[in-house]
C-alpha cells in the first residue's frame, strides 16, 4: 500500500521520502510492530531471507518454465495469483531448508568460541 501511493508522487520528492523513509526508519530503529516481527515463524523466514534472496528466481523459472506451470502466451492473472501462494510457500520451504543445512553450518564454524585468547587454567 505505501508503494503504491509513493508511485504516484514525483521521483525522490520529499512526501515519497518521508512515506517510505519513516516506517523503514521504524524497523530498524527495533519497533516489532507490536510483536508481529516477534513472531517464530517470522525469525525463521528472517533468518533464510538470504536464501530466499539467491533462491527465489530458480524456484519461480522452474516452476513457470521448466514445469509449465502458467501459459505465459494467453496470460491470466487470475491463474497466475493462484500460483503466487504456492510459488511462496516452495520458496520459503526450500530457502529454510537449505538455510539450516548449509547456511547455518558454516554460520556457527564461523563465529568465534568465547573462550577463544583466553589462557587455560
């Protein structure tokens, strides 16, 4: 909704700023939205949000491409917002599980120990 109205306002106007700058601002700032980004479920998907990033692109041509999921040559948007669900959830099931088995591995190898300088007794 706020893309939308910031769309129609001039490019980098200080009202489109101010629309999209305040609740970013808000976010990082630590506001949970009254415990909605507290929620497990939303940790987790932050969490595998860079495999989502890498993955989202090869699960959307897979399945529009290689599985002939949508006629892309008599397009229908009503056909193609059915498979948006669907094309989430198989993003976010796959990008969470290659987040626990290889992203957070190398995640944990990377951190160092606490005890890591200290002399030993």
């Amino acid at each position: 909704m706020i893309l939308l109205i910031s769309m129609k306002l001039k490019s980098y106007s200080t009202l489109q700023m101010l629309i999209l700058g305040i609740p970013f601002a808000l976010f990082v700032l630590g506001n949970s939205l009254h415990g909605l980004l507290e929620i497990r479920g939303l940790k987790i998907l932050g969490e595998a949000s860079f495999s989502i990033y890498l993955l989202h692109g090869i699960v959307i041509y897979s399945a529009f491409s290689l599985l002939g999921a949508y006629d892309f040559t008599t397009p229908d948007p009503l056909s193609y917002a059915l498979y948006l669900p669907l094309i989430i959830l198989l993003t976010s099931s796959i990008s969470v599980a290659t987040y626990w088995c290889i992203e957070h591995p190398f995640l944990r190898k990377a951190t160092p120990s606490t005890d890591a300088g200290l002399p030993r007794a």
